[in-house]
C-alpha cells in the first residue's frame, strides 16, 4: 500500500516528539515542513532528512501530493491552518488545545464533515500504556458507573517562560489550556464523555507576579517581563448524569511533588459505583459488602506501550489506513474546550456557569 505523505507544520517544538511515531509508521512518511522561522525549518529538516522545506504555507496547501498535515503551531494559528487544510483536502492531525475556544472547534468540525476528512486532536496522554490500562479496566466494568473524579495537575515555579506560552494572542490562554487539556481530556474519557450541564471555576495569576518570582523552566529563570496569562485554575463541574468533577490545575502552586527533580504532580481519582480507581498508579479499590472486606488491585501492563506521542502517531496513521473513526474525535475535544471556555467566564462573571 502507498505511504500517507505528511507535512509538518511548525518545526520548532512539540513536532520533535511526533516525529518517531511518524517514522516508524508502516502507512506514513513526512515529506515536507512548514515554518515561518527560516533557521527553525532548515534545522529541523537536516535533522530528519526532509528536503521539500518551505515558509509559506500555501506551498503546503496547494501540493497534491500532500495528503495529511500535522499542525504544531501556536494554538492561536490552529483553527485557520487547520480549517484550510481541512479545505485543501488533507487529512489533519492538530495539537492540543484543538481551538482556544469552543466555536473555533465547531468550524473545524463543520469543516472536517463538508470534506469527508479525519480531523484528531492530540491528546497524547489517552496512549500511554498506563491510560490504556485503565481505560480497558474501566470499560470491563470494574468501577461501575463514575459519578464522581478528582483530578489535578499541578507543578512547583515550572511556569513556561517562551511567548508561545504566556502571551495571550499566541496561546489564547494560561495553564487551563496548556496542561488543563490534558487532565481533563483524560478524565473525561475514563468517565466516558458525560454531557457537562454547569462549571464553577477560576483563573488566576498570583505567584508569577511575586517579586523575585522564578521558573525551573529554563534553569531558574525570572518572570517574562509579560505574562497574561493565568497560572492558576480550578473548577467544580457538573454533568448531565448526575456525576461531578474537582477540577485543579497551576504552572506555579506551593505544592509537593512525589518525585524528587520533578515539577509536577499529576493525579486521578475516579469513584464509581462498584469501585474506584487511582491513575497514573493504576490501582483498583473495591469492597465487599458481605464479608465486609476491602480490596486493591494492582494493574499491570500486559504489552509494551510506545512512548504517548509516539503511539498517538502510530494510532492515527492506522486509523486512516483502516478507514477507521478518528481515535481522539473533535467532538470530545469540543466537550474539553467548552467546559475550559466556562471557567474563564465564571472567573469574569463570578457565578457558576450553565452551558
């Protein structure tokens, strides 16, 4: 069978990390990059031994030869590339945050269905072995029905330092679009994308603003001289069946981490009506009510995983070869997005938001 031909767009950062999943892929190849930053595209394909480089997006666009494009821009520039892409004919594969809002999300979608083209988010975390694991038990029915999770996502002074992060007309928002996405995404998946009715939420700068205030990001650098963006989220959500979810997410908490040189703690806690459940350990809680007996389980991976980004590449490229539904479809990501939209506005507004 043909090789997908892939161009990449935006060379400089998070590409690096899809770049072994595109290589490996037996239904794939990258054959052309995209950047606006000269140095960045010609560096980038010296090291992959891509030659078809380019600054101008159209040149990309218009290439018939094309049939996929992997957009790592700023999230500000993903909704035009990838509606156009989407328009050109090419398949899509855009990193998260799909949109930095939520009606962004919808004309991607509305594009995507009027070309018949996949359109995936990366969320890379859903293909990790440990998320994989939990995911098969949650779908076996060992927790029962979820109707209540925990999650954070939560670092010590790891502020991202570069524009692309802390301005806002490049990311469209601070550590609730950044690293929220994730956690959120997760969680959502495991409770099985329930409907959210209501969000409650904040966003927040407060430590970044502190005199001296510092980032492990690049070796313990100050502040950027502009930041507006918030550190600090938090949300109470509530869904259309019943259940609820305790949102935390900061770039910059007073808060532990478990382990030693890392910057972050990030946590699941799933309950259900049979058990409950604790990611990234993988453990399983349940009791007995006859003999009044408590028991843990202990998941254990039966196949090696790829590295996430890795795998999330492999999986895509599959899914096209397969004819096979989009394996982070936009509409979840939609879901994600309209409830990180409400925190915002329940922050602005200071009342709980319907949706």
């Amino acid at each position: 069978m043909k090789k997908l031909n892939v161009a990449c767009i935006g060379t400089g950062g998070i590409v690096n990390s899809h770049m072994p999943g595109w290589a490996e892929s037996p239904y794939a190849q990258v054959v052309m990059g995209c950047d606006i930053y000269e140095p960045s595209i010609k560096a980038w394909g010296a090291k992959y031994g891509v030659t078809n480089l380019t600054t101008n997006v159209q040149d990309v666009l218009s290439n018939p030869d094309i049939d996929v494009v992997d957009i790592c821009t700023p999230n500000m520039l993903h909704t035009d590339l990838t509606i156009a892409a989407l328009n050109a004919g090419k398949h899509v594969l855009c990193e998260k945050p799909l949109a930095p809002s939520p009606d962004d999300i919808r004309k991607m979608i509305a594009a995507r269905d009027a070309n018949g083209k996949m359109l995936m988010t990366a969320q890379h975390f859903r293909f990790s072995g440990t998320s994989q694991a939990m995911k098969a038990e949650i779908n076996s029915g060992a927790l029962g029905e979820i109707y209540h999770a925990r999650s954070w996502m939560l670092r010590r002074n790891f502020l991202p330092t570069r524009p692309t992060f802390v301005h806002k007309e490049l990311s469209g928002g601070g550590v609730c679009i950044d690293i929220g996405v994730h956690i959120l995404d997760l969680t959502l998946w495991f409770m099985g994308n329930p409907k959210p009715l209501s969000v409650s939420g904040t966003a927040r700068t407060i430590l970044a603003k502190k005199p001296g205030a510092f980032s492990a990001w690049d070796g313990g650098v100050g502040m950027p001289e502009r930041n507006d963006v918030e550190e600090l989220a938090t949300a109470f959500v509530r869904f259309e069946n019943g259940a609820s979810l305790i949102l935390e997410v900061s770039w910059m908490l007073h808060h532990d981490v478990p382990n030693p040189g890392s910057a972050e703690d990030m946590q699941m806690w799933l309950y259900g009506t049979d058990g409950g459940a604790q990611w990234p350990k993988c453990e399983v809680y349940s009791s007995n009510n006859i003999t009044r007996q408590h028991y843990n389980k202990q998941l254990r991976l039966t196949r090696d995983k790829n590295e996430a980004h890795k795998q999330e590449v492999l999986d895509f490229a599959k899914a096209l070869a397969d004819g096979a539904p989009s394996p982070v479809p936009a509409e979840q990501s939609l879901q994600v997005m309209t409830i990180l939209n409400a925190v915002y506005r329940s922050q602005t507004e200071g009342r709980e938001v319907q949706l």
